[in-house]
C-alpha cells in the first residue's frame, strides 16, 4: 500500500500516473484508425467528390461545348426543365431503354449463370477446369473489340446471319426493331460467365453434409437445390447482380460501337445521350443534368439492392 501512494516530482501518485498513460495510449489507439484512414479519404475527396461536385454545378449552365469557362451563364433548373418538359427531350426514352436494357441483360445473365454453374457442379463432369477458363474469355475481351467484332457478325451478309439463314431465320439486326435485342445478346454472350464463375464458386463452397443430411432425410435434387442451395447463393447472387446492373447503367462502348445509339434513338440508352448532348449538340449543361440524374438512378438501385442484402440477412437470423 506504502508503494502505491508514493507520489513522483510533479506530486501525483504513481497509481494516478499509471492510470493518466493508459488513458492516453487508449485515447491515441482510438485516433489511429482515423489517421490511417485520412488518405484514402483526401484521396476520394479529390478523385470523386470534387468532380461529381462540378459535374452538379455545371448542370446549372448554359455552357456550350469549346467554350471558355467564362462564357457560362448561369440558368437555374432550365436544363432540368427542358429534359423533363421539352417535346424534343428524350430523358424518358433513353430511361426506358436504360431499364430495359439493364434489367434484362441481368435476368437473362443470371438464369443461365445459375443453369451453368449448377451443372458444372455435378460431379462427374470431364474437364471442368478447361470449360470454365473457357469461359472466362468473352469477359476477357475489351467491350470495343466485341462490338466491333460482333458488328461484322451481324452485317446481312455475315457469319450470324449467314449461318441464321441455313435455319430459314432472315433477321435485320440493324433495324429499330431488332437493334436493341441485338446488343443485349452481346452483353449476355460476353457477361454471362461472370455469374458462371461467382455462382459455380458459391455452390462449391456448400458443406456437403448439409446436402448429404437433406439427401438421407428423402428430400428430392429439385428441393435440395431450391431451399438449400439457393439460400445460401442468396448473398452471392444479389452482390454480383447489383454489380452488374452499376455495369449495364453506365454502358456505353457496346452500344455505340455497334449502332451509335441508331437506328434513330432505338438503342440510345442514357450514356449515348450524355454523349450526344455534349459531342453533337455541344451542351455541357444539359449533358452534365444528364449526368446527374444517371447517378441519381445508380443511388436509388444501390440503395435497393442494399436493402435487400439486409432484409435477407435479418430473415436468415431470425430463421436461426
């Protein structure tokens, strides 16, 4: 007790000297995380934060394209008002087409990632390791080539429609009617092993007794895979949707090497019309409104599928 109460130069007790430099090293391991992270957080500030910012001050101007800062007047929400309310608009088209676009490539892409990866999980399949390298080939390759490439296919007199041809199917992909289903039959060729490979990863790394439990309980291969593979595939399937359909919003390269977001406006999705506003008609303003609603859309789609993975962790909780 005599030791305890011994006090130091300055007066103190040790006991209190002790507690003081504990409080301190646990105040200084509390700031740590904070000054390891300021980096990274100048660095977002900068790269990211910055430009959306400017991107949403310019979408007040009227600023025409090759123009000097200094010309830009200011004009309120008539760039906004004129997408929203002009006839000559076309906001609600390239919306619809973004949609569209989007929200079937991803369905299509997921059903047959999940019908691929289920069988290549059986396990008396010869060569798997080849046939899923194989399949990593069209995600390998550049969006532009692919365009190009698939563009020569699907002229009258090329390979797709040639071979189409032999079956009586005479298709014009380059009309207004058929241009949309076209490049989404690209992006489905070139994404679809995404979902093979994120799914057939997820399905591999099912504990087997759980399988083997619901196998010896009777349970049928169809209900094995529905209430047990598929739960667990949940996480897996919404993670890898969501970042594929950010993918499919902001698309362009596809698009535009194929058709130009022709014929007309019948593939002209939102990136085609930032485009043409700003290269064609040279309007920095309304391409920059353009802009901004387009991450308006990629929040409110992150925000749902967020939610989703929450609500599907609170009900496998609750189920626990």
């Amino acid at each position: 007790m005599e030791s305890r109460k011994r006090k130091d130069g300055n007066g103190l007790n040790t006991a209190d000297v002790i507690v003081k430099q504990r409080v301190g090293g646990r105040s200084f391991r509390q700031i740590l995380p904070y000054v390891c992270l300021l980096p990274a957080f100048l660095f977002t500030v900068g790269v990211l934060l910055y430009p959306t910012l400017k991107m949403f001050h310019f979408s007040f101007l009227n600023w025409s394209f090759g123009r000097g800062y200094e010309t830009a007047e200011w004009n309120g929400l008539q760039n906004y008002t004129w997408l929203f309310a002009s006839p000559s608009s076309t906001l609600f088209h390239s919306l619809r087409l973004t949609l569209l676009y989007s929200g079937v490539s991803v369905v299509a892409e997921l059903g047959i990632g999940l019908a691929v990866a289920t069988l290549l999980n059986r396990e008396r399949i010869f060569g798997r390791v080849i046939v899923l390298t194989g399949f990593m080939i069209p995600t390998l390759l550049m969006p532009v080539m692919v365009g190009m490439m698939w563009r020569m296919y699907m002229y009258p007199n090329g390979m797709l429609s040639y071979f189409l041809g032999l079956v009586g199917l005479k298709i014009n992909w380059y009309t207004a009617e058929w241009a949309m289903p076209a490049v989404i039959m690209i992006e489905i060729w070139q994404f679809t092993p995404f979902f093979i490979i994120s799914l057939f990863a997820g399905l591999r790394a099912i504990p087997d007794e759980i399988l083997d439990a619901a196998a010896v309980d009777g349970a049928s291969g169809w209900n094995r895979f529905w209430h047990i593979s598929v739960p667990y595939l949940r996480p897996i399937i919404v993670v890898t949707a969501m970042i594929r359909m950010l993918w499919l919003l902001k698309s362009f390269d596809i698009v535009y090497t194929m058709f130009t977001g022709g014929p007309g406006s019948a593939t002209e999705i939102l990136g085609l019309s930032i485009y043409r506003a700003l290269f064609l008609a040279r309007d920095i303003g309304r391409s920059a409104a353009l802009s901004v609603i387009l991450a308006v859309l990629t929040l409110i789609v992150t925000y749902i599928f967020v939610r989703f993975i929450y609500r599907s962790r609170e009900a496998m909780e609750r189920s626990l």
